[in-house]
C-alpha cells in the first residue's frame, strides 16, 4: 500500500509544478554549464575532475538535507489547498 499525495482532481497542481520545476532545473543547468565552460577555460577545471569527483562525508551529508528540504516543498506545494 502507498501514500496517496494527490488526489485525481490535482491534475492542473501537478501540471504547473512540472512546469516550474522544468523551468528551474534548466536555469541551474544552464547556469552550472556556463560555470563549467569559464572554469575549464581558465585552466581551473577539467570535466573528468568533475565527474570523478566524491564529496566528503560532510558535503554529503550537506547534500542530502538539502535534497530532502527540496522534496519535502514540493510534497508541501502539491498537496496544499
């Protein structure tokens, strides 16, 4: 059994935070692409040290309190009246 968070009227909530959400994610993206390019044009960074970079268990740990403060807004946003 799950945990309903929508109901089937919510459709339209659901829809927009999709939208939101797209708009978001591909501003950060842009923007992180962007950071990207400058650094590794500087000589500062190069893709594979980014790719193959592990965080410490303290940015992790940063990490995952930030994705879960995330989730739980958009859970917030979607089920509100």
């Amino acid at each position: 059994m799950t945990d309903r968070v929508l109901d089937e009227t919510d459709i339209d909530r659901l829809g927009q935070a999709i939208i939101t959400l797209t708009r978001e994610l591909w501003v950060v993206k842009d923007r992180q692409r962007i950071l990207e390019a400058a650094l590794a044009d500087a000589g500062i960074l190069d893709s594979i040290a980014l790719d193959t970079y592990e965080p410490d268990e303290s940015l992790e740990a940063e990490l995952k309190v930030e994705r879960q403060k995330l989730i739980d807004e958009i859970i917030k946003a979607l089920a509100e009246d």
